[in-house]
C-alpha cells in the first residue's frame, strides 16, 4: 500500500471508519502476525495478540498523531500486548508447542535459539530488533519513527547484536546475523483466512464499544430500550447502508446518493435527507475525461464538492487527484486528505473536495476557483467556477481579546458556528514577539453547562499568516469539534497546546576557544555551555552542560534525548543547506551521536561522534578535518527540556445572528 493511500485511510479511521482501519489492519497483518508468533511461539497465541492489537489499535487511533508512523505505533501496540499475554501465563511456552510454525523443521531448533536469545535484551532494545531486522528499516527511518536518536538506535543494534551473538555462540548457533535472523522470520507461515477473522472479529467488538461509550456520552439520560435504538441507528449508519427515506430520496439522483455512500459521509447524508445539499450541473472537460460537479454542501466551516469522472480507464479502485492551491484565496484551506477518487463502475469514478472555510467571510452567490492539474500521472486542466451556497446556521460570538502565555499569542474573533452533526470554532490568533514562528492549537472546549467538544481536526489555518508589523504575524484558525455546542452556553473554556516554539540554529567549530556558550533560547531560556572537544582517533568528544533547566523532574534520558540531537558536520556545508537536519550530503553530515550524563544535577553531559559508521558505510566522515567541521544546534529542540504543559482561557459567548468580524477587529486594533 503507498504511503498517500495508507494516510487516507489513516484520516478515515481516526473518525471512526472501520471499514477503513480494516483495511489498514490487512495490509499489515502478515506482519503483524509474524511478530507476535516469534515472540509466542504458538498461533493461537499468535493471533490473540494481533487480535488485541486490532482491538486496542481502534479504539486507541485517535491519539495517534503522524500518520506517517502508524506501522511503529501498531508494532509498539503488538509488542506491549505480547508482554501482558507472556507475563499473564508466567512461563514460556512449551517446547511441543513449536511445531506448527509452517517452517521447515531443520530450522525450529535455531527459531527457538533465537527467541530464548531476544528474551534476553529489554523491551526498548527489543522494539529496534524488531524495526531493524524483521522490517527492514535502516536505522534513520527508525529515528524518525521512534523518536529515538540514532546514536541511541545504534547503541541498542550494538548491544543487542553482542548478545545475541555470546547467546547464540553459547549453543553453537551462528545466525545472529541479520540476513539469517530474517530468513528465519520470513520462514514463519501465516494463517490468512483466521487471521483475517481474527482481525474482523477485533474491529467489530471495538467498534460496537466505541459507539456505546458515545451513547451514554451523548444521552446518559436515555432509557435502555431508546439506548439500544440509538446504538442500533449508529450501527446501521456506519455500515454503510441507508434509511429507508433517505433511499427513496437518493432514487431520484443515485449518483449522489453513490458518492455518500462510498465516502460516508454522515454530514453529507444528514444534509441530504434534509434536502440542504445544493444539486449542481458543471462540467469540465482535458485530456479526453469529463469532469462533472453535481452537488455541494456547506456546513460548520466546511465546504464540500461532489463530482464524477468519467471516460478514465484505470483498474485500480482508488486514485489520487491534485488541485490547484493557488486559485484559492486566503478564506479557504484544502482538505489535503480529500483528494482521492474512488472507483464506481468500469468507466466512472467519484470524488469529493472538501475545503475549510469561514462562514462569516463567504456569501451566498459567490464562487470558489476550482482547477484539478492531475489525476494520478495524468496532467490536465479541469477548471470550475462554483457556486457558494449557505443554509441558515446559529452561531455564538465573543467579543473579547485575549492575550496568553507572556502575551506571545493573542486570541480574537473567536465565534463557534453549529452545523448538523459537528461545529467548528474560529479565532484569530496573533503570534507576536519571539513566537512568530510558533504553532498553537486548540484541542477541546468546554461549555458553563458541564459539556465537554472534543475536537475532530485541529491546527486548520486558512490561507497564509499576515504580517501585522515587525512584531507580529497573524493567522485565521479553526478547529472542528466533534459535535454543536449547547447554543445556551454563556461562557467557553478554551484549552491549548503549544505545538511548536520555533528558535533559531547556531554552529559552533570544533576548534572554538573554550568554554564556549551557546546563546539561551528565547523562549525557555536554555543554553548549553561547551566545555571542551577533542579528537580520539576516529572519534570526537563533546564534553558539555544544558543551562536553564530543572533536572529535579527529569529523567537522565530526557537529557540524553535532547543531547543526541547535535549534530556534526562540515561548516560550509551546513551554512548552504536549508535544514541540516532533515536536508543534508551524506558523507559530510552526522545528525546524531551517541550521549551520556555525567552529572545529572548539573546537566553535566558528554556525546561522542563516531565518524565510522557500521551499519551503513556511506554515512561515514570520511573527509574530516576537524579545523573545519562544526556542531550543529537547533535551538528549537533546547525548548523541549522543559515541559510544555497546556493552557486554557475562559471567554463569555452570547448567541449572534452573523459574527461581526471587523467590528472585532476595530475593538481590537484599539488596545
């Protein structure tokens, strides 16, 4: 599976799309299963684990926080899963227990060797054999997945490797080698047709949980007998099948009612069967495939466009589609993860676009620019001019402005608008001072009544920042809850997360006069004061302290976390290159080292840089010259050694027909 269709998925999922996380589940189970089998021993054993994992997975999805790295999440997932079944039953498996691996049986000796042998190293060490060797990630991806630094991964392959070789040199076994360690799992036989009910049955039982939690979140006054009946309509919804009316309605236009169907859209359907979705006729033609937009709905800050392509012959079930993001003005933001298309009939396909908006700053009767450039690899022009067209909506306003945290981020226009099934919140936020570059978002909100809106998609800014003047950049945001705020709320309690504060970067030459001090962040206040570097053969030593930190709350790897994020590299290099840590030469950059305290009172520390790499040749340093190499700081990273904890703030809210946005900001622009 790719990564842009997996990330879909992943989107789908996190809002309650089993049939997406299913999906998901297969397209890894194979791992998954090996996994658990090597660790347990035993196939029902095996798939009770990746059963669990499923289960918890679900229900647990919404706090995965980078698509990106769903598979780590997943085996984290698997392997702590594993650890609970083998501390429930308190002893290893039997011996007997081995022989349905599927493998050949010359080799169950040297499988069960190397399982007593991995037994032997901690769950931190075992989670990096398990990325390293059995999912052939290289030791960067791992860094990136974990968030492990890749002296530490390097330091884990080290150790591990040494044991597992004297475990196995023990018994006279010699496949402590990766490529064997990896035959051996790739030997392991998977039960797809139990697996695949294993995984089913997981999601079917989450799924029933999660919508009961939501019942009694929703209505814990309901009846039983009306509980059942609400659970039994959210089933049925979810399924993908429709009500009776809302069928005999769809009849009339089946394409609409496809499309719903296939994207499951429960805003859309709602709409629909409330007869407020807008039918449309606009047509669009590159390339020799025609484009038609058929219907639209606006609702809590969200603007959707319905549309099929026909004439596109493709045999897979789903494709990708690019728009054009500058057609856009500065009132919307693209739903990245709506540009897929997915397959009807044999020459039909259906998209939706869906983009974020600002009730307040669009009208009734204007036009949005809408111009795909490619499907898949195909380049073309479809371009649309498309009606806009708003339906009655309540809303709930405050005039208040509100500056937080040091006065960095100052909150205004904040208005909540209520739509069908959701609501979205909208504010402007001024990032002033040093925290121009920083990300805040809101994440729930809380209402005078005792309700809690947990917020489906957050961190949504609409067009670019402004800049207000040399101080100050400003950003329209949003964040979309999961359901309307009680409309006789009198006040909204806001609660925040600092996603990012943003800093600088400085290099320091290995041939500094020392001590050398690295300038405080200004934010937290941190710096680091370099006490002495040198060279040991093919090895260079940092000796080093953080400054501004409280290290009473602290944990020696938070210390060692942040240390191992210096880096080395040659000085002009990194001056020509746009972020060191992310964009870099191979051969001339090294993004981590290996780091230890040697006082953790004083944030005493020292890192060693090994200009050898043994895992992978072409990452060594192989034209050092230490009079011309430097380390690199991102000063950003300093700020993570003090916690940043959330913050909230209470503004008073009324009902109003239509925010009065510039009113606001003429109150504001006053203070």
């Amino acid at each position: 599976m790719d990564k842009v269709k997996e990330e879909r998925l992943i989107t789908k999922a996190r809002k309650g799309n089993s049939r997406a996380f299913e999906k998901l589940m297969l397209a890894h189970q194979e791992t998954l299963y090996k996994t658990a089998y090597l660790y347990l021993r035993n196939k029902e054993d095996a798939l009770d684990a990746v059963q669990e994992t499923a289960y918890k997975a679900f229900i647990g999805i919404e706090k995965l926080k980078e698509p990106k790295y769903f598979l780590t999440w997943l085996t984290r997932i698997l392997i702590n899963s594993i650890f609970a079944m083998k501390k429930k039953k308190g002893e290893l498996v039997p011996f007997e227990s081995h022989h349905d691996t599927g493998t050949d049986q010359r080799n169950i000796e040297e499988y069960i060797d190397l399982r007593n042998a991995l037994d032997t190293l901690d769950e931190h060490v075992q989670l990096t054999i398990q990325l390293y060797y059995f999912q052939d990630y290289s030791i960067s991806m791992i860094a990136e997945q974990t968030g492990m630094a890749e002296g530490t991964i390097k330091t884990h392959l080290h150790r591990a490797r040494k044991s597992l070789k004297q475990e196995l040199e023990k018994e006279d076994k010699n496949i402590w080698k990766k490529h064997q360690v990896k035959q051996l799992y790739d030997d392991i036989e998977v039960p797809k047709k139990a697996l695949k009910k294993a995984i089913h049955q997981a999601v079917v039982r989450a799924e029933n949980e999660t919508n009961t939690r939501r019942r009694f979140k929703w209505a814990r006054t309901i009846t039983n007998g009306m509980a059942v009946a609400a659970v039994v309509f959210i089933l049925y919804l979810s399924s993908g099948l429709f009500l009776p009316s809302v069928n005999k309605a769809m009849g009339s236009i089946p394409i609409v009612g496809q499309i719903y169907k296939e994207f499951q859209d429960k805003v859309g359907l709602s709409l629909f069967k409330s007869n407020l979705v807008t039918n449309l006729n606009e047509k669009a033609e590159s390339r020799g495939i025609t484009i038609s937009v058929n219907s639209s709905y606006y609702d809590a800050g969200q603007l959707v466009y319905n549309f099929t392509v026909d004439n596109l012959q493709s045999d897979e079930k789903e494709l990708s589609y690019n728009v054009s993001k500058a057609s856009f003005n500065d009132n919307f933001s693209i739903d990245l993860d709506s540009l897929m298309l997915k397959k009807l009939n044999n020459k039909q396909y259906a998209g939706q676009l869906r983009l974020y908006t600002k009730g307040a700053e669009i009208k009734n009767g204007d036009t949005t620019p809408f111009v795909i450039t490619h499907i898949n690899e195909i380049q073309g022009n479809w371009s649309f001019k498309l009606p806009i067209t708003k339906k009655n909506a309540s809303y709930l306003g405050s005039s208040k402005v509100v500056s937080v945290h040091h006065n960095r981020y100052q909150f205004s226009n904040i208005q909540v608008e209520n739509g069908k099934l959701g609501s979205v919140l909208q504010f402007t936020i001024d990032y002033q001072g040093i925290a121009k570059h920083d990300t805040v978002e809101i994440n729930e909100v809380k209402d005078d009544l005792g309700n809690t809106y947990e917020m489906t998609s957050s961190n949504i800014e609409l067009g670019d920042r402004k800049k207000v003047n040399e101080r100050t950049v400003r950003a329209k945001g949003q964040t979309l809850l999961e359901s309307p705020i009680n409309p006789k709320a009198k006040k909204l309690t806001l609660i925040a997360n600092i996603k990012s504060e943003a800093e600088g970067s400085e290099i320091v030459p290995l041939n500094a006069e020392m001590p050398f001090h690295v300038s405080e962040t200004n934010h937290q206040n941190i710096g680091i004061e370099i006490n002495n570097i040198n060279q040991k053969g093919r090895k260079v030593l940092v000796h080093y302290r953080f400054t501004g930190v409280d290290t009473s709350s602290m944990s020696k790897d938070d210390l060692m976390n942040i240390g191992e994020m210096i880096g080395l590299g040659d000085m002009k290099k990194l001056q020509s290159w746009s972020d060191p840590m992310g964009d870099y030469e191979e051969g001339y950059y090294l993004k981590a080292n290996t780091a230890k305290v040697k006082n953790m009172n004083t944030a005493e520390m020292v890192s060693t840089f090994e200009l050898e790499d043994d895992y992978d040749d072409e990452l060594s340093l192989k034209h050092f010259e230490f009079n011309e190499y430097g380390l690199y700081i991102d000063k950003g990273v300093l700020n993570y050694l003090n916690q940043l904890e959330p913050f909230s703030f209470t503004v008073p809210v009324h009902q109003v027909s239509q925010p009065a946005e510039k009113n606001n900001q003429k109150l504001k622009n006053r203070m």
